[in-house]
C-alpha cells in the first residue's frame, strides 16, 4: 500500500475545492508516491451527490499522465453510511444495500473488481455478522478483492475474521494523538497482520474535515509543532511519522484540499524520530 495513502473525502465534503484543484491533489499524490487512495460513496456534500468522490478519483486515475502508472494504485471505497445533504449521517449494513452499493461503486470507478472494500460503520439496527457476510458473499462473487472494516471495535474484527479469513485485510479506525482510544484495535491488528488505516491521523495538529468540514482552523501549540520547529518540517509530517512509528501495520491516510498539502504529508515516510523524539510525543505529554 506504501507508507502514506490519501484520504480523499475533504476533496468533495463542505469546503470541498474546485474539480481541477481537486485533480491536481489526486495527481501530486501519486507524483509523490502514494499508492492508496482511500474514498467513500457517501463523501459528498449535498443531496443527490451519491458517489461523488469515487467518480472524481475515477477521472483524476483516467487523466494522470506521470511516470508512476495509475494502475499501481489501490483505490479503497466504503459503503454502509449515507449523507443526506443536511451535513448528517446516516448508517446501512443491511446486506441487500451492501450488495448493492458495492456494485454501485465498482461502476463508477470504472473497474471489473474493488480492489478494496470496506464496511464504513456497523449498523447498529443489523447483526454484525450479517453485515460482513455480505461483503464475503461480494468476494465470492468477485465484485471486491479484499475486505476491510471501518469504525469497529476488537470484538467486531476477531468476528469479522472468523468469516473471511484471510480476505479480511485492513481496519480503518479514528486514532491519532489527540485521540489515542482505539489503540486496542491497533494492537490487535498489529498481532494478526491486518493493515492500520488511521482517520484523522492529524488530529490535535490540523483540524479533521468531520470535526470541522467547512475548512481550516488554527491548531494548538504541541509537542509535535515545537519538534517541527526543531526538524524544520511541518507539524503534519511530524505527526505522521509519529504514527509510522507506532507499528509496522499502519498506513495513515491524511486528507489535502491543496497538491502542497499532500507532498508535505508523502515526505513523513522519509521523516524518522529517534526514541527520544517518540517519548515527548507521547499523546498524555501534549
């Protein structure tokens, strides 16, 4: 997957950029090497909009025209969550609509397979298990190469395994320094192998495009900004590198509304803390 993917909701979410700016984003990701991009189709802004992002991925892979080669990358989408338009959310696992949405989302990304699909939410109102047999059932099927879980606890990934085995791939939970609850997941992912995708891995250094989707607001003064000082990086690469360090398995997915944003981010792969540098960034320290 490579040590930095992208996360692309901020590029059709409330303050979303204008189409070009938001190709030039996708295209600066992949100049700088990342090789996941990580979508939903539920990441719009208003109502009627399902799928806008997987279609704006779709056209900035089809109009690439770098060295490094679309086809190397990994785009992972997710279904299960809905927008309405009036900034909510809402939650589906029911197994008809996953089948459903994952066929959706296979077409308008214009591919014969998902290279990976995740369940965005589990869905309170279904059985867990339910939800992911049906993302089985797609595998069998040949809609989805591998599967992954979003917003899940430890409980759900060891269920989640017992189903799929070893097309279960991936976990993409909130973590970051300022928000350090998941970690349980990350350590079980860790000991099983399963890829780490962190949401808002910048959280408590730039602001998330969930917690505030309209644009940028200033950060506070951590740790992590007074050791960019002192490496003369961005507070950001600092941040990520932190979450490099965390465990092997991780694969943070940092957002960008700007190409310069994403270049910065990608540069964290060749950032690395010393020991020291890890001990006063630990999350109870800032």
């Amino acid at each position: 997957m490579g040590a930095i993917g992208l996360g692309a909701m901020p590029l059709s979410v409330e303050g979303r950029p204008g189409e070009e700016q938001a190709v030039a984003v996708v295209h600066a990701a992949l100049d700088a090497g990342v090789r996941l991009i990580d979508t939903a189709d539920s990441y719009h802004w208003h109502a009627g909009e399902l799928g806008h992002n997987e279609r704006l991925i779709a056209r900035a892979l089809a109009s690439y025209g770098g060295t490094r080669g679309a086809d190397e990358v990994l785009v992972a989408t997710k279904g299960g969550r809905g927008r309405p338009g009036d900034g909510t959310w809402t939650v589906d696992g029911d197994p008809r609509h996953l089948r459903r949405a994952a066929e959706a989302s296979a077409a308008r990304l214009g591919v014969a397979a998902i290279g990976l699909y995740q369940l965005h939410k589990p869905d309170p109102a279904v059985p867990f298990a339910d939800s992911v047999g049906a993302l089985r059932d797609l595998a069998d099927a040949g809609t989805i190469r591998m599967v992954g879980l979003s917003n899940v606890d430890t409980e759900q990934i060891r269920i989640a395994r017992e189903i799929l085995g070893p097309r279960l791939v991936s976990v993409q939970n909130r973590f970051s320094p300022a928000y350090p609850t998941t970690r349980d997941t990350l350590d079980l992912c860790t000991g099983l192998g399963l890829a780490f995708l962190p949401w808002s891995p910048l959280g408590g250094i730039s602001p998330s495009a969930v917690d505030d989707p309209g644009g940028p607001a200033p950060a506070p003064d951590t740790p992590f900004h007074a050791l960019a000082r002192e490496r003369g990086v961005s507070p950001q690469q600092v941040c990520l590198a932190w979450h490099l360090a965390q465990s092997p398995v991780v694969v943070p997915i940092p957002g960008a509304r700007r190409p310069a944003s994403v270049r910065d981010s990608a540069a964290a792969a060749a950032l690395t803390l010393s020991s020291a540098e890890l001990a006063a960034l630990r999350p109870e320290s800032g």
